[in-house]
C-alpha cells in the first residue's frame, strides 16, 4: 500500500462523511428541548416506580423472613 494511495481513500472517506452529513435532518432547538424535557420526566418517574417496587420488595422478604 502507498501512502499517495491511503492519503487519496482518507480524503475521499472525508468527502463522503461530509456528503451524507448533508443529508441529515437536524432537529431544532424546539424539538431537542421538547424531547430533553420528556427524557427527564421519564427518568425520574422510572426512578420513583423502581424505588417503590424495591421497598415493598424489600418489607415483604423481611415480612417473610421475619426480622
């Protein structure tokens, strides 16, 4: 392998990384807030749904086991 050669295939990756970059379909700031917000809601109602389970888990084993 030349260098010319892996210097040619390196510029012509570049030129295609940029040519499909162009294709995408950015969101906007509108929709990236919008989906921040959702993920944070879901986040934290996640943590409040496993936090229950895991403390009724939790008193029924010691229910259970008795101690």
């Amino acid at each position: 392998m030349n260098e010319k050669g892996a210097i040619a295939r390196g510029l012509a990756f570049i030129a295609d990384v940029r040519q499909e970059l162009d294709k995408v379909t950015w969101p906007s700031r509108k929709e990236i807030i919008i989906t921040t917000i959702v993920v944070f809601v879901m986040a934290v109602m996640a943590a409040l749904f496993f936090s229950v389970v895991d403390t009724a888990a939790y008193k029924l084993v010691h229910f259970i086991i008795g101690r």
